[in-house]
C-alpha cells in the first residue's frame, strides 16, 4: 500500500512540473503530460484504498473510483505521444475532443453498473492469499473499452519508437524514456488481464506506475524531458526557403526538398535516383579532385522557368565517423541582391559619368576665368594695377580660383572612394609608394619594413600621399617624415611623424573638417574618411613646436601579419 501511496505521490510532483513548464513555455503537449499524472495518481492512490480496506463493499467503491484516473490514461497518453513525436499532430489537434468520449462514456457505465451490469458483471472477495482482494468479472463494455485503450496505447508506443528510430540525441533519450515508462505498467496490466501466476487476482499496473514515475523524474531530470521540444527533421527542411539536395558518391540525388524541387520542376519520385546533372546540367555538376573533397562555395546560374536566378551554392561533405557518404548542397536564391547590385553599379556609373562631364565642364570654364583674370591684370594700366585696392581684388579673385579648382579635383578623389571593396595592403609597401611623388623635394623618408598588412580601401596610398602633402606643405620646414607602427592591446596604431612645426592644441581636432586650414582644408578630411570605410580612426598627438605626429588605430580584425615569403 505504501508503494502505491509513493507512486501517487510521484505522479503528482511530475504533474506539478508538468504545469509549470506548461505555463512557461506555452506547449501542447505539456497539458497531456499533467492529465497523465493525474490519472496514474488517481488509479494508484484508489488502488492502494481497495487493497488495504477488507470490507468488500468499500473495495468495489474504489474499485471503481479507480476508472476516473483508468479511463484517461490510454486517452491522455496518446494525445500526449502524438503532440510530443509530431506523428499525427493535425489529425489529433482537429479530433482531440472525440477522443475523451471513451473515457467519459466508461465513467458514465461505471456509475450506472449496478443497472445493466454490462461492465462488471459481478465480483467476490477471494481469501486464499491470506488477505481479502476483491475479483471482478468482466462484462462486454470492459472488453471494448480494453481494446480501445489497447489501441490508443500502442499507437502511442509506436509513435515513440518511431522517433526513437529516426532522431538523434536528446530527441533519442527521451523517446527511450517515455518507451520505458510506457511499457512497464502495459506490460503489467497485460500480466494481469491474462491471468498470469499471482497476477491473476493482484493487479501489478498501479505498483508499476512506482517504477513509471521514477524513470520520468529520473528522465526530467537527467535529459531535460520536459525542456527540450523535438521538431520533425522533415518539417525543418521542407520548410526551408533554400534547396537542399543530398547526393551520394556516385552523384546521385538521395533526397531533396520542396524548394530545391520547384527549380526542376519534376515530383519527387521523378528526382530521387537521378543524377545531379541530368536535372541542372554541368552548373551544378560536382567538381573532382581533393581540393574539393571539404567545403566550397560557388554562384550558379539556374533557369527558373523563363527566368533565369543566381544562386550561391554551398556543397559541405556528409560524414559517417571517418567514412564519405556523400554531399550536402545547399542553395541560396541571391537574385534579388544581385539585381539591387547590377542596379547600384549601373547607378553609379551614371552619377561618375555625370560628375566627370560636370567636373571636366567646370574645370574649362575655370581655366577660362583664370585666362581673363590674367588678360585683365596685363591690360591695366600700371598705375591702376599697382594700386593697393586693384592688388587685393586681383589676389582674392585669384585665390578663390585656385580653391575652385582644388575643390573640383578633390572631388575626383571623394568620387572614387567606397566604390571599390576594401581589400588586404601592405602599410610598408603602401607608404612607399605614396612617397615616391616626393622624391627630390629635400624631404627624407624613414619607413618601417613590416609584414603587416591592414584591410583598407583601395584609396589608402591617397590617404598617405595626403598626410605626407599636409606636412610639408603646412611644417614649414619640415626635412624629415617617419612612418612605424606598434601594437596596443588588439588593435594596431600606425604613427606617421615629422619634424616640422606642429600642430597647436587648439586646432588638433579642427583639422581634420572640411574647408578648415591654411588652404583648401580637404587633404586631411579625406584621409580621415578614407580609413573610416573600414573603422580605423586618426588623430594628432604630436607637440607644437616639434612634429606633427598622427596616429591611425587599425581595429582588432582589420590587420594581420603575413608570414615570410
């Protein structure tokens, strides 16, 4: 008796936490789980009443009140299996309603019983065990409500082993779990029906509910029984917006999916067995080799009926241990991305054509304002051109000339830059090459010989040609110009240094905006927007009166050291 009190006890604690996580995560099946353990609960607790009382009228009373929790097991396990497995999960979520007609129908007969007697036709107490169990016989509705349940239970059974089958862990350990409570307390209930040894007379299934309620606590606790959903592998990958196609080694397809199917335009059964290039040609023939014996990627061009998309194909090996089994191809509709690309492209081509012609068409008439300013300046009178108002107008029309001009080249430069992606470069080869155009203007250059190469855009060496012009147009006298570079924490900060007159404190941010210097004020305000394509920074450090010094953090990620040639 006391067993059977544990066993109830049990139930009711797994139910608790069925509630709970029912509660939290909102699931179907979590509700199944709890209308369980209720029914195990109540069928042993009234099993334990029926075996401890002696009066035999007391014995039938819960005899019967055992139904409650008898007559929604089978119900409440199936419902419980199909919504856990996903075997059946539409079907059952559509007719759940019609299944516990069964249970509530027994329930009704058993109330009604001493009527018809249809479900136990009798009973008596039998003294020969040394102490009184109650023995019922069973009329025609327990037989069909037996083959009923019977039914509903292996149903169960089977949608659990069937997963247990197909998954993988945790999926795997919690379907053994729930076989295993699954099949203890049948196999019991079974032992007795059949009269079986001493089982004839002591029914052994609400003991086993014991056992039952042990391996699911142990399963709740250990694998996560509750936690953990399983998904049906085939509604994951028939779901999917990308192909999926598996091959084996000889290239044959071994399955695919819906998407992957609409590309073919053929059924299923027409594909499977079918060799890759008999559907999609030499585009998605498998390449041979060991270069691609691992993962590869690559861009397709697939015709979709009169359309014709671009796909990036990705084709990854499927592993068994050490063993090759076949290929996993995966393919990624990029059409869209590449027509929002070949529009962009085009896009810019026109804007850089347009601002050619706007800028070569400006140029020309600054050229042709610069030539009359000039025609103007010899035809005056040199008593009028000397005169100190005349001077002034002339020197500022010819200034603001000179910046028109600047500002127009500058453009050609802001024009190019994040046009072309980023890509790998050398600081050491780089800065070299920025200053050769400085060759022979009395200015000395100490580079870094370096391996380190940073991600940048293409327009880096203007970057470093600008830097290099600023100091020596804006130093002073400025002979020598250094560029090193040095690790802080992750990040790499290249210094580029020189030996002129500084930069005052005052002015250390404001050079680096636009239209703010001695001249145009652009150089440097290129530079900064040039090294922000890929995250680096700049700033000035440096102290007046002794070099100017600028430092550019190369982010973490964005720099790497090469390795000897």
């Amino acid at each position: 008796m006391g067993a059977l009190i544990f066993s109830g006890v049990i139930s009711t604690l797994l139910a608790v936490k069925a509630y709970k996580a029912f509660k939290y995560r909102r699931m179907y099946f979590s509700k199944y789980f709890i209308l369980i353990m209720l029914s195990m609960s109540l069928w042993s607790v009234n099993y334990a009443f029926e075996v401890g009382f002696k009066d035999i009228e007391l014995k039938y009373l819960f005899a019967r009140l055992e139904y409650i929790g008898m007559a929604f097991a089978p119900v409440t396990w199936f419902l419980f299996a199909s919504e856990y497995s996903g075997v059946c999960k539409e079907f059952v979520r559509k007719y759940q309603k019609t299944f516990f007609l069964m249970p509530l129908t027994i329930i009704l007969l058993m109330l009604t019983n001493s009527f018809h007697r249809m479900y136990f036709s009798g009973y008596y107490p039998d003294f020969s065990r040394g102490f009184p169990l109650l023995v019922l016989k069973h009329g025609p509705f327990f037989w069909l409500f037996f083959i009923y349940s019977y039914i509903l239970i292996l149903f169960g059974i089977f949608f659990f082993f069937n997963q247990f089958i197909h998954l993988t862990a945790p999926y795997r350990a919690q379907a053994a779990i729930a076989l295993t409570a699954a099949c203890i307390p049948v196999l019991g209930n079974i032992l007795h029906i059949a009269h079986v040894g001493p089982f004839a007379f002591l029914d052994p299934t609400p003991f086993a509910f014991t056992i039952t309620g042990l391996v699911l606590f142990w399963g709740v606790m250990q694998h996560k029984f509750l936690n953990i959903i399983p998904i049906a592998r085939e509604n994951v990958i028939e779901s999917m917006s990308d192909g999926y196609i598996v091959v084996d080694l000889a290239d044959c397809i071994v399955d695919i999916n819906k998407a992957a199917l609409e590309l073919t335009g053929k059924t299923k059964e027409e594909i499977l067995g079918k060799k890759l290039n008999e559907l999609f040609g030499n585009e998605v023939k498998m390449p041979l080799g060991e270069d691609h014996e691992g993962n590869f990627k690559r861009e397709i061009f697939l015709k979709n009926g009169l359309e014709t998309k671009l796909f990036t194909l990705s084709v990854s090996p499927l592993l068994t241990k050490d063993d090759n089994e076949g290929r996993l191809l995966i393919m990624h509709d990029t059409t869209e991305t590449y027509r929002y690309q070949e529009a962009l492209k085009q896009a810019n081509k026109k804007i850089n054509l347009m601002s050619n012609i706007t800028r070569h068409d400006i140029l020309n008439q600054v050229n042709v304002l610069s030539g009359y300013t000039e025609l103007i300046s010899a035809t005056l009178p040199e008593n009028v051109k000397n005169e100190p108002r005349i001077v002034k107008y002339l020197k500022n029309l010819n200034k603001s000339i000179e910046t028109i001009h600047s500002q127009i080249v500058f453009t050609k430069d802001y024009q190019d830059l994040g046009i072309i992606s980023p890509i790998w470069q050398s600081v050491s080869n780089t800065a070299r090459e920025a200053a050769f155009p400085f060759s022979g203007q009395n200015l000395k250059f100490s580079i870094e010989e370096s391996r380190t190469e940073i991600y940048a855009d293409p327009l880096l060496k203007k970057a470093f040609y600008n830097l290099f012009d600023n100091a020596r147009a804006h130093g002073e006298h400025v002979t020598e110009i250094s560029v090193n570079s040095h690790r802080i924490e992750d990040n790499l900060v290249i210094e580029v240094k020189d030996n002129g007159i500084g930069v005052s404190p005052e002015m250390k941010d404001l050079i680096f905006e636009k239209s703010i210097g001695k001249n145009t004020g652009l150089g440097l305000f290129l530079v900064k927007d040039i090294l922000s394509i890929t995250g680096m920074e700049i700033k000035e450090t440096g102290t007046e009166g002794t070099g100017a010094r600028f430092e550019i953090t190369v982010p973490s990620g964005n720099w790497r050291e090469i390795s000897s040639p």
